[in-house]
C-alpha cells in the first residue's frame, strides 16, 4: 500500500518536448497502483503518441471535447468527476496562460475548469525554456493559476532540449512521483521539525585510510521521505553514503561522529523529533596521522591506538528539552542477535522512549528489513517489507506516540 494506491490520476498532457518524459511518468503511477487516465492537447499530440500513453496505461487516451465514444457527449464533465487529481505534465507556458484564464476551448482546459474546485486538486509541473519560465506573464499567470486553486511542484534547473541551461525543466517523472506521493499523504506529523542522522560515520586514520561502520544510509533516507511527506520540517544529516536527497529535506553531509554530533548540536535546539539510525563508530583513531602511513618493508604494522567516540543519542536524549517533553527521541539498535533483550537494555541505557531494533546482518545494503519497536508499553513487531514502506509505518507509529504524549 501506498499513498497513490487505488488513486484515479487523470494526466494530462500539453505541448511541449517534455512530452517523452510523460511516458515514464505514466508508467510509475501505474506501477505505484494508480489508475491513469491520459488527456492530451492537440499540440501535445506532435510530441508523442496516444497509442505509446495508450498502451501504458491500459486506458483510451481522451483528446477531444467532440468525442462521440462519450454516451453523455460531456466527457469534459465525466472525466474531471472521476478523477482524485488532474496532474499536468508537462504544462506549457500556454497552458499556464490558459488556466489563468479559464478557457474552455479544447478538452484538457475545459476538464481543469470544470473540476469539483474543492475536491479535485489540480497539479502542475511546468516544463519549457527559461526564458519562457523567467517571462514576466509566465509568473503572472502561473501566480493567478495557483491562487485560482492550482498547485505548481515547480520546475528542475539544467540543461534543456534547446540547449540553454537554467531553471524550466521538467521535474524528472520520480520526482513528480515523489510530490503526488506525498501530496496524497496524511499531514500525521504536520508542523513537527525532525532530525534525522543517518549512514555511517568514517574515522581517519591517515588521508586515505579510516575505519566505518556498515550502513547504507537506506533506512534512515526512507524516514526522511516518510517524515517530509508526513507534513515534517525535515534535516537529514547524513554520513558518507551513495543516496539522493529526498525531496524538501534539507541534508547536511558528515564524515566523523565528532562532525555529526556537531552539526546535530546546530540542529537539534529547534527540533521536535530527533530519529538516529546512524551507524555511529564507537571509537576513533587517537591521532590522525598527517601523512600516509608507509609500509618500511620490515613487515611491521602501525600501532593504533583509540578514543571512544561521543555517543550523540545518549547526550541528545539526556538535554533539557528532551528531558521536559518538548524533544521526543527515537534510537535505533543494529543487533546480530537476542534482539528484544538488547534493544530493551539498550533503551534503557541511551535514555529514550522509542527504541527500533534490527538484526542488522539481515538488513545491511538489503531494501527491505524488518523491525522491533520497544517502548515503555513493550514490544511491537514491524514484519519484513520495504525499507519505503517501513519508513511510513514507523512515521505513523512515532506520530500516534507523539499525539498520546500531548
Ligand atoms: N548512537 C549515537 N552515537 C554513538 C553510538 C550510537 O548516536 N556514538 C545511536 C545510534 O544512531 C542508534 C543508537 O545510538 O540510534 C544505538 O546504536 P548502536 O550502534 O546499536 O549502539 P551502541 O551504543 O554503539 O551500543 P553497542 O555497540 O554496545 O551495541
């Protein structure tokens, strides 16, 4: 399940090279468990094919207000009833001046007018040059648009078709994906700020070599979208790992535990929810060699010597504000083994309401795992499923714990 599953998005196209990234679009919306239904705009139709949108969605692509096939004649009116949302993607600088509008003239234009205003919502993800995109009447109407109801994901900044680079791109179709998602989504944590660590850390030991903790970083990234959709402020800070920023999260990149405890220290005065699923190293080399250790050809090896590492969770949890409720804490435990004991002693220990436990050889790298939530009131499992998913219902958890405390 989720946020889109079961959803009738009707898609609408309008004119404009972005058209081929549509086709991906639709496929990803189907693929999420949505039902698409396509409307393309005449010009639309020199970009690319009804038979290719046709064909991915399973549905008959609508192009015209004059369609017979309609029994009522009002397919203006049936489509716009039956839909969740009316997605455009991409929308033309000429459709944005249409909507500001309100003209009625071809079928998608008439459909988005036509709309119930207060339950259908109409999102837009503009696509066309930056001087268009920049074009005072563009932000003109797109600004009546938004006010007449309408809601812009934005654009992307970059190369374009025409070989210009700047902002007026297309949101890639993931993206597009990832805001419909969270549109969708429950506002559960709604003015909530959270603060999430995630990834491992990495110690040096010299300017090539260090010492780190196994961790992908995916968990913690999927919390991060989860809470983000969920209505969240969301800082993510995270330690050295290979993953895309979740949409409207704002990420701080660190190395060492002494890096992230200092930027969690910047962060947290203003957080509501701090979540450290970081793999944080327990220890640290004593001294970071300046230079790169050399072997001497005598076969003998360096002597490294170690410092315990500050545990972040710990002193977070035992703060002020956590102490007086206005901070909740959720920690997360990797164990190899007898989990519910050592996730129990290890909340105990750390000083925290919620403690997450995983078996974290099962899960390392993996896009899925599974989870034990300890609390006061005992032990709940999360069974096996994808990280994604996980990250939702572990955001719904923390909200209901949130609501119960206040
Ligand atoms: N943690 C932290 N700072 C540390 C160590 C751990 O913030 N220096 C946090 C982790 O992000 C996690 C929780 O504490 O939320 C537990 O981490 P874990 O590595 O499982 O526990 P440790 O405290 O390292 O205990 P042990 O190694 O004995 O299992």
């Amino acid at each position: 399940m989720n946020a889109l599953t079961g959803k009738h998005i009707v898609l609408g196209l309008s004119g404009g090279i972005a058209c081929y990234k549509a086709a991906e679009l639709a496929r990803l919306l189907v693929k999420a468990g949505a039902t698409v239904q396509v409307v393309m705009t005449e010009a639309a139709e020199h970009f690319i094919t009804a038979v290719t949108l046709q064909a991915l969605t399973g549905r008959a692509v609508a192009t015209s207000q004059w369609d017979m096939r309609e029994p009522n004649a009002m397919a203006h009116i049936n489509l716009s009833r039956e839909a969740d949302a009316i997605l455009i993607a991409p929308c033309s600088a000429d459709f944005i001046a249409r909507l500001a509008q309100g003209r009625s003239d071809e079928l998608l234009s008439l459909l988005c007018v036509a709309r119930p205003i207060e339950r259908v919502p109409l999102l837009l993800a503009p696509a066309m040059n930056r001087e268009m995109w920049a074009h005072p009447a563009t932000q003109r109407n797109l600004m009546q648009a938004v006010a007449d109801g309408a809601v812009s994901l934005g654009v992307g900044c970059g190369e374009q078709a025409c070989g210009e680079t700047g902002d007026g791109r297309m949101l890639e179709p993931a993206e597009i994906l990832e805001e419909l998602e969270a549109f969708f989504t429950p506002k559960w944590l709604a003015s909530e700020r959270v603060l999430i660590t995630a990834g491992p850390t990495f110690e040096a030991i010299d300017p090539v070599r260090g010492i780190t903790n196994h961790s992908s970083g995916k968990m913690g990234f999927a919390i991060a979208r989860a809470a983000r959709e969920a209505g969240a402020q969301v800082t993510l800070v995270a330690g050295p790992v290979h993953l895309p920023t979740p949409r409207g999260v704002a990420r701080v990149d660190v190395h060492s535990a002494q890096n992230m405890l200092e930027t969690v220290e910047q962060h947290v005065a203003t957080a509501t929810l701090f979540i450290a699923t970081a793999a944080v190293a327990d220890w640290r080399p004593a001294a970071v060699a300046l230079h790169k250790l050399k072997k001497d050809g005598s076969g003998a090896v360096p002597q490294l010597s170690f410092v315990e590492n500050p545990d972040i969770l710990a002193q977070v949890a035992a703060s002020a504000r956590a102490r007086h409720g206005q901070l909740y804490c959720v920690g997360f435990a990797a164990e190899s083994e007898d989990l519910l004991a050592n996730a129990s002693a290890k909340r105990k220990r750390k000083g925290v309401p919620l403690l997450v436990g995983n078996i974290g050889p099962a899960t390392f790298g993996q896009d899925d795992n599974a989870l034990l939530l300890v609390d006061e009131a005992g032990a709940q499992e999360l069974p096996r499923a994808s990280k994604r998913e996980l990250g939702r219902t572990l955001v719904q958890q923390i909200a209901e714990r949130l609501r119960s405390r206040r």
